[in-house]
C-alpha cells in the first residue's frame, strides 16, 4: 500500500551496475570508475527498472528528477522518469 506524503521528499538513488562496478579490484580503482562515462549492463537497467518500480509502488510522485550527465545516471533517471 502507498505511503501518503503530505511533505517533499528527497529521494537519493545510485545508478544500476556498468560493467566497471560489478567486480571491484580495489579503493584506487573505485575512484577512477567514478569518472568513466559507461552505460548501464542489462542487470543494471533491470535494478534501474526495479527502483522505478518499488518507488512507484511506494507512492513517490516524481515532479523533478536531477541526475549527473554521465550515462549510467542518466539511464537510471530515464527509468524512474518513464513510470
């Protein structure tokens, strides 16, 4: 059952997995991914459709939607957007 919202809420959200983020190989790596412009794999547009799901099931209306302009943000965004 949605949850009535009589406020704004933020809502923060991660972006699904790319193809760099489903094996770490360490912190200096990790930092590196962060600025790499990959797409979503198709796991990670499942998890980005997943969340647009359950956020709707939830009851978050979306007014607004900020992301980065990196794909993968972008995608995700796109996805939650789309419900």
């Amino acid at each position: 059952m949605p949850i009535k919202h009589d406020h704004p809420i933020l809502v923060v959200a991660r972006h699904g997995t790319t193809s760099l983020n489903s094996s770490h190989t360490g912190e200096s790596a990790e930092r590196i991914r962060s600025w790499a412009n990959v797409p979503l794999t198709s796991q990670g547009t499942k998890e980005a459709h997943q969340l647009a799901t359950k956020l709707v099931t939830e009851g978050f209306p979306f007014e607004k939607i900020w992301s980065s302009d990196l794909s993968r943000a972008v995608e995700t965004a796109e996805c939650v957007g789309d419900k």
